[in-house]
C-alpha cells in the first residue's frame, strides 16, 4: 500500500462510507485536519512553528499541492496557533475549512483512494468516500504499528496521535490495541532518543488543546 500525507491519511480514516464526517465530535475532526497539514508541512520544512507562532519558511513541496490554501494562508504573514484553528473552525465562514476538506478529497480522488459525490441539504456539497480496500489496509497498518511494531515511525505516531486526540482512532481499535497504541504514544514523550518524534506529538497536543479552548470560549 502506498502511503499518503497525513491530511489524505486522516481525512480518510475519520470519513465514514458515505463520504460523510462524523457528527457528534465534528469540530475536533475539522480541527484535525487543520492540524494534519500544518504537521505535513512542518515535516516538509515549509512552515516552522515557535513559541506557538506558525511561520512560512521555504516553497510549498510538490507532493502537497493539496494544501496550497493552507499554505498561502499561513506565508500571508505570522499567526498562533490559536489564531490559525479559529479562523478555520471556528468562524462564521466555513469556506477555509471546506477548501481544504475538498482540495485534500480532490487529491485523493485523483489517486484513486476515494469515490466523489455529491450531498448535504441542497445536494451540492462535495463528498469523498472512502475506497473500502485502501481504507482498510490503512487501518491494518496502524493496527500491526500499535500490536507488533517496537516503535511508532514519525508519519504514524503523528497519524495515530492526531485520531486519538479527536476522538477518531477508538471505533478501529480493539480496546487491547487502543490501550497499546495510547501507552506507545506515551513513551513517545519520555524518550530522549526520538525529539522529532516527541515534538510532532507535543505540537499536537498543543493544536488540539488550543482548538478545546476556543470550542468553549465560543460555547460560553
């Protein structure tokens, strides 16, 4: 199976087989995909994340053509973390987030790992299903990550910490291999030997606790 980027890896694993997100923890899932391409491009060296100001730095990669909306947003000019979640979940216009739930479904569609469609209340908005067999070979892979596997790679302690975070990596997991898979990406953080590693998993904590903040300021 040839694996993909994190945000075509996760939109795919948090899409249910009508092409449809989930309801109840709507929010986090958007807020993880947001998160899912700002980790792309941090891997990538396009953006550089300090003292939780998210910056461009260098020409948006090739292989991420999906996230070139994301991107031009970030290089306009410096912003928090906090900033950057809020002005995709949280505004009165969804149209960021939607640009880039289509543009990474696009892309994906283009790959052939998902079906386009078409629903929603007036019948036109985009939708991606899942391709069943790449979906769950994916699915398996983090499974033998989390069952047999020593240690976690970068690409799939990211993955997994960004599905566990929004309440997305549980419906797949036993509760035997959701309780592995938790404890590996715990060690994760005590180990001195893998900092990339342990930075990618702080920079989401960080991310989703920023976007928990700004779902209660905004309920309050």
């Amino acid at each position: 199976m040839e694996r993909k980027a994190l945000t075509q890896e996760y939109l795919i694993l948090t899409t249910n087989d009508k092409g449809k997100l989930p309801m109840a923890n709507s929010t986090e899932t958007k807020a993880g995909l947001v998160a899912a391409g700002i980790m792309d491009l941090l891997l990538e060296g396009a953006i550089k994340i300090e003292g939780k100001k998210v910056e461009a730095v260098a020409p948006l990669p090739g292989s991420l053509g999906h996230l070139e909306g994301l991107y031009a947003y970030l290089s306009d000019k410096s912003r928090s973390v906090t900033k950057v979640i809020e002005d995709y979940c949280m505004s009165f216009s969804s149209s960021r987030i939607n640009q880039l739930l289509t543009d990474t479904g696009n892309s994906l569609s283009a790959a052939g790992a998902v079906a386009e469609g078409k629903g929603g209340l007036f019948g036109n908005r985009d939708l991606f299903v899942p391709e069943k067999a790449y979906k769950e070979a994916l699915i398996e892979t983090l499974k033998r990550a989390a069952v047999q596997v020593e240690s976690l790679s970068l690409h799939d302690a990211a993955l997994a910490s960004l599905l566990k975070e929004t309440r997305n990596l549980k419906p797949y997991f036993s509760k035997h291999e959701n309780d592995l898979m938790k404890e590996k990406l715990k060690a994760i953080k005590n180990q001195q030997d893998s900092k990339i590693i342990r930075e990618m998993v702080g920079y989401i904590d960080a991310i989703m606790t920023v976007m928990m903040a700004a779902v209660i300021a905004t309920v309050n």
